[in-house]
C-alpha cells in the first residue's frame, strides 16, 4: 500500500497548481474599472465601444497588434509601402500621432526596413507602453502581475499533470504487482481529472479571450466586436489574419530579414 504516498504526492501537487491558477484568476477579476484617461491618439475611427482602435488593439492582442494596425493604417492611407518581401519603405515621413512617429522613428536613415523590425521596434516603444499604462491605469488592461501570474498558473497545473502521470507510473512500477494495477491507475485518476479540466478550461478561456484584457476590457471588446466592423476594427481584433490583401499579409508575415528582392543578371 505504499503506493498511497505517491498517491497523496500528486494530489498535493495538483491541489497547489489549482490554487495558484485560480488565485490569478481572482486577481484578474478584482481589478477596479476607472474612467479611461484621455488618448493621446486622434480620435478618428474611434468605435462606438468607447475605445480608440489602438486601445481595442492592445486590449486584444496586446504590443504587437498595435504595431501592426499603425502598419495596415499607414499602408492604407499610403504614407508607407509594404510590399510582399517583407521589406517597408517610407512614403510621408511626418508622423501623425506618437505611435505613427514611434513606427517612423524604426526606420533607417534611408527610409526602409524590414517589416518585422520595424513591428518590433514599434511594439517596444515609448508611445505603445504608455498606452498600456493608460489602459492598466483605468482598469481596462491586466496588471503585468497578473498576466504573468495567471501564466505561471496555468504552467503549475500542467506540471501538476504530469506529476501525476510520474507518480502513477512510479506507483505501478514499484509496486511490483502486489496490488491490482487497474486500482492503482484509477486512484491516480482522480486528482488526474480535476488537473486536465482545469488545464482544459484555462486553454479554452484562453482561446476565446485575449490575454492583455480585464474582464472590463473584454466587456468592451465584446461590444466592438458585436458592432459593424470595418478592416482597421477587424486588424484591431483578430491581428494579420484579418487583412485581407494577400500581399500585404505576406508583408506582415515575413521573417525578421524580409526577402530580399532579387537582382537583374543573377
């Protein structure tokens, strides 16, 4: 019957995981909402949800899908070049707000660059973390705190999986077959389930909502997106995926290089 410790082991293991990720998930859902400070930001495009189109990019898909919603609406307005290799090229050098300057301010001296650098740089930005501020500010996006605790919970509860797995097989192993297996495996089955349900869960969770956003700021992001949407307000939700020319696509998928266009007589 030793093989109860193993047993009591894994059910610790997966008790500790559990609570780290739903101590995260509290955390989460106790943050205050307070009135959004004024955007630095032209209010242009600004939907009906009460967000600007950079805020409800952030809220969605945090730094990186800010940079690229300025990219598609500087593209569009054809104040830059994107084209398909990867590399970005600088049409109108006068940036309109401090998040098209942070994307200008990426660029070399001689006015192109790799798309993903340029993304990149932007996403690291002055302009982009203190819209984050501003939003964590009024309650709107989670705390660095609690996103990385909520990770590190999730990470617990998949290690507390495979504790389990590790102590069942300890377990049967050691056992040296003194006690029926079957009853063994079924006994480890039950801290077992509760682990994958909640990993399962937190997948899910993580599937359908956005990482960067409070349950305030999802709560927006639902409103926008149960709106009319136009392309910027798709950008601004689903990223990439949502542009709809293939070649700028292409543009925004591209490596940290670009593809280098190919030289006549080679």
């Amino acid at each position: 019957m030793f093989w109860v410790l193993f047993l009591l082991v894994a059910c610790a293991g997966v008790l500790a995981a559990g609570a780290r990720l739903l101590r995260a998930v509290a955390e989460a859902a106790d943050i205050p909402e307070a009135d959004v400070p004024e955007a630095d930001v032209p209010e242009a495009d600004v939907p009906e949800a009460g967000v600007t189109l950079y805020e409800a990019a952030y809220l969605a898909g945090g730094p990186h899908r800010v940079a690229v919603l300025t990219l598609v609406s500087m593209e569009r307005e054809r104040r830059l070049l994107l084209a398909h290799t990867g590399w970005a090229t600088v049409v109108d050098p006068v940036g309109r707000d401090p998040l098209e300057r942070s994307v200008l301010g990426a660029f070399g001296p001689e006015g192109r660059s790799p798309v993903a650098a340029v993304r990149t740089a932007a996403a690291r930005g002055e302009a982009v973390r203190r819209l984050g501020e501003r939003l964590r500010a009024a309650g709107l996006a989670l705390p660095e705190g609690v996103r990385a605790g909520f990770g590190h919970g999730l990470q617990a509860v998949r290690g507390a999986v495979l504790l389990v797995v590790a102590m069942a097989t300890a377990a049967v192993t050691l056992d040296g077959g003194t006690t029926d297996t079957t009853l063994v495996l079924c006994w480890f089955g039950l801290p077992l389930l509760p682990a994958l349900a909640l990993l399962a869960l937190a997948r899910l969770d993580a599937s359908r909502h956005s990482p960067w956003a409070s349950p305030a700021g999802l709560r927006l992001l639902s409103g926008l997106r149960a709106g009319d949407r136009g392309p910027l307000t798709s950008v601004a939700l689903h990223g990439v995926a949502a542009v709809g020319d293939p070649g700028l696509r292409a543009a925004l998928s591209c490596g940290g290089r670009g593809i280098l266009p190919r030289q006549r007589g080679r």
